[in-house]
C-alpha cells in the first residue's frame, strides 16, 4: 500500500532527485514539441477565441462574473484549462509507455526506487511543464489589459498549478489502472472535452441553467478556471475561492494515492 | 581497476524454503527449495510456464512472494526490498532499455537510480562498454543497436552497480550463434571474478557451460537439483543412440519401430527419431540390425541435460 514505507527504503526527496538526470534528459528530447503544445496553440486560443470571436460579444462585466471584455473573460479559464490539457497529455501515454510498451519502470524498479519515487518524480516534471507553459502564457498576456490588479496573477498562477497538479493526479492513476489505450479515446471524449467545454472557461456556468450550473460546479477543471479568474480579475470571493483551493488540493492528495497505489499494484504484477 | 571485486565468504545469496506464487487462481511456483551460494552459477530449467521467471522476479524483489520463505543476501525482500535491490544486478527476459536515449546514457541514468555519483558512474560507464564491446556504439541511439548488443547493452546495464548478485532471466534468447558466444564469454569472465550468477534458460547448451549447480523446473516445482554433470548421471546413460528411419506414408513410422526395439533401453520417440538410453550404442546398433530394421541414419552420442530434460519434463510441446 502507498502508506508502507520500508525500513531500508528510500526518502521520498531522495528517490526523486535520483530521477533528475533521467527527466532532464526527457526534457532536453521533449521541449521543442512542448513549446509548440504549450505556447503556440493555446495563443491560438486566444486570438480567435479571445480576440476575433470575442469582438462580437459585449464586455458587460454583470454578465461576464465582472469581466469588462470577453477577452479578459476567457483568459483566466483558457489557462487554467490548458493546465489541465498539459497535465493529461504528460500522465496518459507516457505513463502507458513505461508500464506497457517500452517498460522502463520495469527497468526502474529493479533498482532501490520504489514506485511513490517513479511517481513523485513524473509529477514534479509534470509542475515544471506547468510552471512553464502557465508562466509563460500569463506573461504573455499581461500587456493585453486582461489582469485587473498585480498581485492576483501571481495567486491565479498557483491555482492553475494546483488544477494541473489534481489532473495529473488522478489521470495517472487511471493510466496506471487500464490496459489498453483505447481508455483513452474514453477518457479524452467523455471526460477532457466536456470539462474543457462546459467548466466556466468559455463562458459563465449560470447560463447552463439551474441543475447544469450545479453539475459543473462539481467538476474539478470549474474549481480551478474559477480561482484564476477571481484572482485575474480582482473579484475574489474569499470564502469561494477558499473552498476551490481546498477541493483541488484534496484531488491533489487524492491523485497522489490512487497514482502511488495503481503502479504499485500494476508493477507487482 | 579491476572491474570486479567480491568478497570470498562463502554464505548463502539466495535461500527459499516452500516459495510459492499465484496470481488469482494460478498457481505459477508451487513449492521450491532454492540455496544458492556465493560465486556460485545457478540456473534455473524449465519449459515455457514452467514458473522460472515468476521465480525470478521474487528473487529480484519486484514481485511479493505467495507463500514458503524468502532470504536474498540475509534479507527480507518484503522489508529490504531496496536494500536488496541496490546489490541486485538485474537483466529481464525483454529489453527494458530506453529507445530514445544513447548508449551510454542508458547506462549513466540507470546508475544514477543507484545513488553513484556522477564521477564514478561516468568511469563505470566507460569501463563497461569496453567490457562489452559497445565503446564505439556509445553515442549510438538504442533502436539502431543490433539485437545481440542490446543484450550486451542491458548486461552492462545489470553491473553498473557492481552487484553481488547477477539475475539473467534468458540472456540469450533469439540472438544468432555468434552473439551467444560472445555473451558466454562475457558471463564466464564475471563468473571468474567471483560474481554470482543466477541464469534461466531453456537452452541446454547454455546451461551445461555456465551453470555449476541447477535446478530442472516443470509445472511450478523443481523436478530434479544437481551439477550438469549429476543431472545427466542420475537420469540419464552415458551413451545415447538415435536411431532415424524413413518415411513412407502419414503415420509416424518411429511409433512402430519402437515397439521393436523397446527391450534395448528406456526410449524417447520423437516425431522425427528414435532416442535409445543405453550404456553401449555400438551394441545397440547391431541389434538393431541383427532385428532386420535399416534405420537411413544412426548417431551415437554422450547423454546431455537436453536428454534430463526430456526425461523430466516430457515432450509435449508448451507455448
């Protein structure tokens, strides 16, 4: 079980600083593709969605949770979305590889590291991708008007880490459990998309009507597109934004577990 | 500096007393004795799903046991398990190698899971691609290696830790003549240096040169234990006659023959040949032409494991 810690086994700080050499070696193989995934096409995003769609809608901030244009609607949701997008991407087939195809945990667990390291350790590449690609797009659009005070984008940047971190979480953990990537196309169709879609990002959940509103406030991805724009947008709801913090790190905890306990068992196996 | 250097006290690697394993209802190990010691080679025999690799994966402390006892190097593998595994050099049945690094970063990354330095992993990396005869492959992507130096490669890759104990789960399964001898070779020179080798095989061949002691595994017990040697002694003759006969229509014409011959010595009937154990094969033959039989083709040769294993794990084919 994920709670057993061995004698003579490893910290966790020191199993996964043994990994660095092995991730910094993915990252240097990996980063030209990332910043296209990461920077290019959720400015694409912006442009149209923000920018050219956008330019049809009226900024009328009582319709748009306070917003004065849609663009600085949109933008606080379409990153935080994109952080869980990143977050996916780096916990689904990856993950697949090292159990099924290429077996490189196989490798990595003849070795003193245990599986919490294996996790630990793809989790703290997955925040570097996030810390990156949220950074850098939050940077990107600060000249465009869309943040409301200074120190809310720095707050609306820890929850979109903390949104990617509760889907990292809990879809490596489902990475771990399947045996097929056909669950993908599942988890891809019937669980990314509607969230991307239906979460607040694109527009305010109250149009869902009543039940609708209510089903999407129980989604993770709604948590944390609503924390980054109160915070982007200066219209923080303390007790609110309080509650989001506390559901997503709670997915966060429990990512963790059901990450550490599904490789266990898969690679016991 | 030496590429190796182990210790002379002789003490026990590996002990197991009634070791089991299932999965679900499958019961895989039913049951084995295993002492090996150090210096020691040990193999491990068996046909496909005889539970040699499931035992082997218990070994290496990735896999919890079933049942029975469980001692690698004096410890615990339930609790120890990463203490156990810093001394375990492990090379897997399927290349676990990384595609998308070189040569010598698989090698320099794995080291690094064991906690060695940068500095001493880096001279460890250099001596073993010359121990194995990669040095000019090192910048090589592993998907362009050749299949016999992948093999090479994830030896190299089971030593950068200096193990006590070396775990080979088939080395040399589907490499040509030519890279099995060369990995021989390189198994030989660590058992030399007093490395414990503990080797699964299906190849007979493979095991009569590496292996001082083994065990013949079948159905998830150990059927037979002893020196190639013993083995062939106790379970087999000195001299063995096969006996090839023409064929003339559908049916097995050996079936029939052997009837004939039955009263010379215990026989295996082949699709193919008929295998005589018998002290004498010169006199064989000329019994079985005093019999008016005219086999096309006769050998007399000296019994191998490959006979053992015929003997204790039948002839029916497992996939």
């Amino acid at each position: 079980m994920a709670s057993t810690v061995p004698d003579t086994g490893l910290s966790l700080v020191t199993g996964t600083l043994r990994q660095t050499d092995y991730w910094w070696t993915v990252f240097k193989r990996t980063w030209k593709g990332g910043v296209i995934n990461s920077f290019v096409s959720p400015l694409f995003y912006v442009v149209a969605m923000g920018v050219l769609l956008g330019g049809f809608i009226a900024g009328d901030p009582a319709k748009l949770e306070g917003a004065t244009s849609y663009l600085a609607f949109i933008v606080p949701g379409l990153v935080a979305t994109h952080a869980m997008t990143i977050a996916v991407g780096e916990t689904t087939y990856p993950v697949m590889g090292a159990v099924k195809w290429h077996k490189t945990y196989y490798s990595m667990i003849a070795t003193p590291l245990e599986p919490r390291h294996l996790v630990a350790a793809h989790m703290m590449f997955v925040l570097f991708r996030l810390a990156t690609a949220c950074g850098v797009f939050m940077l990107v659009l600060a000249p465009f008007g869309v943040f409301e005070s200074w120190w809310g984008p720095f707050l609306a940047f820890g929850s979109q880490l903390l949104v990617g971190m509760a889907f990292a979480g809990l879809v490596y953990g489902y990475s771990t459990r399947i045996r097929s990537e056909s669950a993908f196309g599942v988890l891809f169709r019937l669980g990314v998309l509607p969230l991307t879609l239906f979460s607040g990002a694109f527009f305010p959940i109250s149009n869902l009507g009543p039940v609708l509103e209510w089903v999407a406030r129980l989604t993770p991805l709604w948590h944390g597109v609503n924390l980054s724009r109160m915070f982007c947008l200066d219209t923080v709801d303390w007790p609110l934004a309080a509650l989001n913090a506390v559901v997503l790190v709670a997915a966060v905890v429990v990512g963790w577990f059901w990450s550490v306990s599904g490789l266990e068992q898969r690679l016991a196996d | 500096m030496p590429l190796y250097r182990v210790g002379a006290v002789t003490e026990s690697m590996i002990l197991a007393r009634g070791l089991r394993k299932s999965f679900g209802d499958f019961e895989a190990v039913k049951g084995i004795d295993v002492d090996v010691r150090r210096g020691e080679a040990f193999g491990f025999l068996g046909p496909n799903g005889a539970g040699k690799s499931s035992t082997m994966r218990m070994i290496a402390s990735v896999s919890p046991i079933s049942g029975g006892s469980l001692q690698i190097l004096g410890m615990d593998p339930a609790t120890d398990g990463p203490a156990i595994r810093g001394r375990l050099g492990v090379c897997p049945q399927e290349d676990t190698l990384d595609n998308e690094l070189n040569v010598r970063d698989n090698l320099y990354i794995y080291g690094r899971y064991f906690g060695i330095p940068k500095g001493e992993v880096n001279s460890r990396v250099d001596e073993l691609l010359e121990f194995v005869s990669l040095t000019e492959k090192a910048k090589a992507k592993v998907e362009d290696l050749s299949g016999g130096m992948k093999r090479r490669l994830t030896i190299a890759r089971s030593l950068v830790n200096r193990p006590d104990l070396l775990l080979l789960d088939e080395p040399t399964t589907g490499l040509d003549p030519q890279a099995r001898h060369v990995l021989w070779d390189q198994l030989f020179r660590l058992k030399q240096a007093g490395v414990t080798l503990v080797i699964t095989t299906h190849y007979m061949d493979e095991a009569e040169q590496l292996c001082d002691r083994l065990v013949v595994m079948d159905k998830g017990l150990i059927a037979a234990e002893g020196s190639p040697r013993q083995l062939i002694e106790e379970h087999s003759t000195r001299e063995v006659t096969e006996l090839r006969f023409g064929i003339t229509d559908e049916t097995n014409p050996h079936e029939l023959i052997a009837e004939k011959v039955e009263d010379l010595g215990r026989l295996e009937v082949l699709p193919d040949r008929i295998l005589v154990y018998s002290p004498d094969g010169e006199e064989v033959i000329a019994k079985v032409h005093e019999r008016g039989l005219d086999p096309i083709g006769v050998l007399v040769r000296r019994s191998t494991l490959e006979d053992v294993f015929l003997k204790l794990t039948g002839r029916t084919l497992v996939d």
